[in-house]
C-alpha cells in the first residue's frame, strides 16, 4: 500500500488554458482521486440580464467566452427567437452557420497549438496558430471583430457577407486545408506524441453515458452525441451529417476527433455557401417576452453542446437566462478519467477535455 | 527522414517574411467591416438620446440643452449598437483602432454655431407659437364663460 | 426547436421520475434555480434524448427552506449543478455525492442569485403591471 499525499494542482499552471483547481489524491506517482473546484473567474453573468435589456443582452452573451464567442450569441439568439416565435429568414440562417463553423475551426486550431505547447512541440503551436490567424482574418473582413464579433442578434445577424465574399473565404479554406493536413500528419504521426497519448486517460463508452459527458470528448468514447444531427435550423438542409466516432476513448482519439471535426467543418461550409438563398439577413423584431414565456435551445459548440434556457416576464427584461455549458458537463468525465493515470499524464488529460472554464463559470 | 514531417513548412518559414506584424511601427490592416472606434457627424444628430439609452456599457452621454455629445472611450466595446439604433444616421464606426492613452478619454462633440443658431431659432418659433396657441385658448375659454 | 415538455413533479416523486427517465435513455443535461412567485423557487431539473433532440423537463416549486433530495446517485453528473444551485441560490440539497458545502464556487458574498431583482427590471415590471 503506497503513501497517499494530495498535490494542488492548478488554478495557475503553465498548461491551463483557465484557472481550474483540483485536488489530486496520489498514491505513489498514481492518481487515485481527484477532487474539482471551479469559481475563480465567477462573473454573474446571469444576473446580469435583470440590468441589460433582452436585445442588448446578447452582447453581455457573446463575452461570456473569448474563444466560443460566437456560439454563445448564437445559442442566445436562438433562445429568444424560440421564445417570442421569431422567424429568421434563411439568408441569415445559412451565414449564421458560416460563422459558427469558422469559429469551431479556430477553436479546434487554437486547442491544437496549446496540446501541442503542453508536450513541448512549440513549433507545431506557433505553425497552427499562424494559421488560425486566416480564420481571424476572415472574421474581421466579414464582421468586425478578430475575437468578438456582435453580428449576431435575435431575428438574425446585422451585416452581410456579399457572394463574392464568400467564395473567397472557400478559396482561403481550399489553401488552409493543404497546410492542415500537413500539420496533422506531424502531429498524429509522431512516434514521441503517440507514446505520451495512446492509451491514456480512457474512458469507456459505458462510462461517458453515465457521466453524461458531451462533444467531441464523448464521440472519442463511442457515444453518437451531436447537436448538429437533430438540428430543426439550416443544419437539417446538409445533405449528410454523420458525427466523427471513435471507439477507443483514449486521448489520441480526443484529439483525433477534434482534428478531424475542422476537415468536416470546411466542407459544411462549402455546402452552406453552394446553397445560401438570397434575400433578408434579419427580421425585425418588436414588443417583449411574454410573462412567463419560457424556452429552451441547444447549441453545439466546439467543446460539446450548450443548453440555454430563457424565461420573460413581459417586460423588456428577461426573467431568467441560464447557460449550461460543455465544460460544465464534462468536469465529472474529467475527473474519471484522470483517475488512475500517472502524474505526469494530468496536463494532457485535462487539454484533451479543451476546458473552457470562463464558460462554465460565467 | 521520417521523422522531420514538419520539414517544408519548418523551410519555408525560414526564408519566408515573418508571419507577424511590427505594429505599432508598421500600419494594421484595416477592413472595411473592422469595429474601430465611433465617429460622430455631429449636426445630424437629433439628441434624442437613444444611443444613450441603449448602450450596454453606458458610454455615452447625450445633453440636450447643451447640445453636446460625450462618449468615453474607454467603456466603449465597439458593439455598435449606437450606430444600429440611430435614427439619423450621425453614428459611423470608423475603422482606425483608439489610439491608447494614458489618460481617461471622455470626448465630448459639440454642435456647430450655425447649426446651433439654426436650432435655437427653430425652438424659439416653436414656443413661440405654442404660446400663442396657449393665449388664444385662454382666451376662447374667458369669452365662453363671459357668455354663459 | 421540440415543443416545450415541462412536467410539474412534487419533491417527493423527483428520484422516482428521474430514474425512469434514465431507464428511458435520457442524458441529464443541467438543473437550476429561479426565483418564482411568492417568494418561493422553482427548480427546473432538464434531460435531453440524443437520438432525437427532445427536452424534457422536471419542475419543482420549492419553498427556499425546504430540502430537495440530490439526484447525483441517479446521475453522477448532478453534482456539479447542484454544488451550484446550492451556492448561487441557498437551495438545500441533501446528499449530494461529493458536497463542497458552500465552497465550490468562490463568491463574494453568499447567495448571490438569490438577492432581490436588480432595480431597472423592477421598476419596469411594477410599471407593466400598473398599466
């Protein structure tokens, strides 16, 4: 029987992305146990919708997390369209998607370079980022902002991308993919990355349905979890959506999935671009909630799928908004699957969840 | 070698220009969409005050009387709502970023002389003719109850 | 969007309702607290059907003394919202499978959610009720 000792870990660590705590429980160089605790970037975000009008509400949404930005304007929006039955014309609905695909595709991009930070490959971190740094690019020509982008906006978006426009952001894309592909050969290739990833940190199928786990940390474990597949918005016109699965559930397969997930990105986003009609980009919206007016919306984001809830009380402020997000149903699932792995391998097990803290934490 | 995949990409950036920008010595790239900071044609502006009102930082300040609009550059995040919601169209975004400063910036735009003139001549005939009306009621309602 | 599914439940049939929804094949999604009318809470606790994007939903109407029993046994997952709940809210949540007690989420001052509306919104809804 080893010494048990518990070692801090986190919030402040080199290969945190954000601050996270957690107390492992080690018995010699194993861990055993591992103990969460979140609340070091707490905002009050949700009380914040009693002071800031439903339709300016949205841009107190979209900072709630640096990298997801997009996703959370877009989940929002949805929300309050959803609840005031809001009809958003198509035009808007196939940009929307054009926007939320590129911001999955720079958030997987970004999560490559800090995984690739944490062993060491720092080279392979500043290659990848230099080429997110195209989708930033594009995020500034077509809306504004590299980051934060407040073009989305309940009833639909508030700029327009011209066709032209759009083609040469497939063109871009069509350039991006070749590099891509290079980076992820080196990575996934490596002899020293698959000895450090192979194998550890597996969670069983079994295992990721009982901890509920989402995105692409539950497809790695085998389970068929996608917001996209039942999608009633313009994700329903794709001709085939099949979600990336792989049965192994270690963190190979996490990042595999991920990397895999920004190939099927750029060909969802040629398809909306094939099929964008003309037409409206936003409808005007008008009135408030209704008292006691409730829906739900979810939203698949880079990190998993996120659950917004919306509540009117028929003022011009909403009653209650609530986010749930992937991070937050993935800190069990972590916490499985760092139990029983060694010391050294915590850092690549808690990358390969992509935590995003400032989500969950709001 | 089988191992060094990363060898083109490593070549190439070695004889290739930086990936990265000298900024401030050298100039962004600015867009047309880019959200830099908020510009003002002051003599449309209506001071009605709906910037104000709907701006989700509270970064604008509208008096009416003074005819003056403030906007303090440092609570400004560029949302543009302002400029969504402006009726007169005096909101643009401009795309050059705020340059930093060491100083808390509150700019405040104050209407022309002659578009001031213009606005208080325009007012001045309005009370006036609101204080006529006033008189002329006043007036009907003492010659009625002198009739009756 | 699925049509909205919320099913009023007393807190006594919660852990029955909750374990048939998972016999079903549901995946817990989230729960959390609002406040409702006269004083009291409203727990909404949510379930998600992966095959077909369906939302159902768990509603209790608490008095915020009253102790609700953890569904974390149910579904490990629980625990971190109703860690949250418990924080944020003072909703008294008995069992939880692992039970920071108040320190899972570092706040200023306990209980954050459950002060009164902030002033604008009340103003305009006694306003809207006036009218």
């Amino acid at each position: 029987m080893g010494q048990r000792t518990v070692i801090p870990f986190g919030p402040q660590h080199p290969v945190l992305p954000e601050p996270v705590h957690l107390d492992l429980v080690l018995e010699d160089e194993r861990v055993v146990d591992a103990i969460p605790q979140i609340g070091f970037i707490h905002r009050g975000l949700e009380k914040l919708v009693e002071k800031r009008d439903y339709q300016r509400y949205v841009y107190v949404a979209e900072r709630i997390c640096g990298i997801c930005s997009f996703g959370h304007s877009f989940g929002y929006s949805r929300a309050i369209e959803a609840l005031m039955n809001i009809e958003v014309p198509e035009r808007a609905q196939h940009l929307r998607i054009i926007w939320h695909e590129l911001s999955r595709m720079h958030s997987h991009m970004l999560w490559l370079g800090l995984a690739a930070d944490a062993f060491g490959f720092e080279s392979l971190f500043m290659h990848t980022w230099r080429l997110r740094e195209r989708i930033l690019e594009i995020f500034e020509r077509t809306a504004g902002g590299r980051v934060i982008l407040s073009v989305c906006t309940p009833g639909g978006v508030f700029s327009d991308i011209e066709n032209t426009e759009l083609r040469a952001i497939c063109d871009i894309l069509a350039t991006m993919r070749v590099e891509y592909d290079q980076i992820c050969a080196t990575f996934f290739e490596d002899s020293s990355v698959r000895s450090r990833l192979v194998g550890v940190g597996v969670l069983s199928q079994e295992t990721a349905r009982e901890f509920g786990t989402v995105g692409p940390f539950a497809r790695a474990s085998g389970l068929a979890i996608d917001g996209r597949m039942t999608d009633t918005d313009a994700y329903s016109k794709l001709v085939a959506f099949e979600p990336i699965l792989s049965n192994d559930g270690d963190c190979y397969a996490r990042c595999w999935c991920r990397a895999q997930e920004v190939r099927q990105s750029i060909d969802i986003i040629n398809e909306m671009v094939d099929k964008i009609p003309q037409g409206e980009v936003r409808a005007e919206v008008k009135g408030n909630p209704a008292e006691g007016a409730e829906a739900f919306a979810r939203m698949e984001q880079p990190r998993g799928e996120a659950f917004y809830y919306v509540k009117g009380n028929g003022t011009k402020y909403l009653e209650r908004f609530r986010v749930r997000t992937p991070t937050a149903a993935n800190i069990p699932g972590m916490v499985a699957a760092i139990r029983g792995c060694d010391l050294a391998d915590v850092p690549n097990i808690i990358l390969t969840i992509d935590p995003c803290i400032s989500c969950t934490e709001r | 070698m089988g191992e060094f995949k990363l060898g083109r990409m490593t070549l190439k950036s070695l004889f290739s220009k930086p990936a990265t920008k000298l900024y401030p010595f050298e100039e962004p790239t600015y867009y047309q969409e880019t959200k830099g900071h908020i510009v003002i044609d002051v003599d449309k502006c209506r001071y009605c005050g709906v910037c104000a009102n709907l701006c989700p930082t509270n970064a604008i300040e509208v008096d009416r009387k003074a005819y003056t609009w403030t906007i303090d550059r440092f609570r400004c995040i560029q949302c543009r709502n302002c400029v969504h919601v402006c009726t007169e169209s005096a909101l643009i975004m401009a795309n050059e970023y705020a340059e930093p400063s060491t100083e808390h910036v509150r700019e405040v735009f104050e209407i022309s002389p002659e578009e001031r003139e213009k606005r208080e001549a325009a007012a001045a005939e309005k009370a006036a003719k609101a204080a006529k009306l006033k008189e002329e009621a006043l007036a009907k309602k003492k010659a009625k109850a002198k009739e009756e | 969007m699925s049509p909205l599914e919320i099913i009023n439940t007393p807190t006594s049939e919660l852990l029955e309702r909750a374990s048939a929804l998972k016999t079903y094949g549901m995946r817990f999604a989230q729960c959390h607290a609002q406040h409702a009318a006269d004083n009291r809470f409203d727990l909404t606790y949510s379930f998600v059907e992966d095959a077909t994007g369906r939302i159902v939903s768990l509603r209790l109407n608490i008095d915020p003394q009253e102790s609700v029993p953890s569904v974390s046994e149910i579904f490990p997952c629980a625990f971190v919202f109703e860690n949250e709940m418990h924080d944020l809210y003072g909703v008294h949540v008995t069992g939880i499978s692992i039970d920071f007690q108040g320190g899972f989420y570092h706040v200023h001052y306990p209980q954050p959610m459950a002060q009164a509306p902030a002033q604008p919104a009340a103003k305009a809804k006694s306003a809207a009720s006036e009218n």
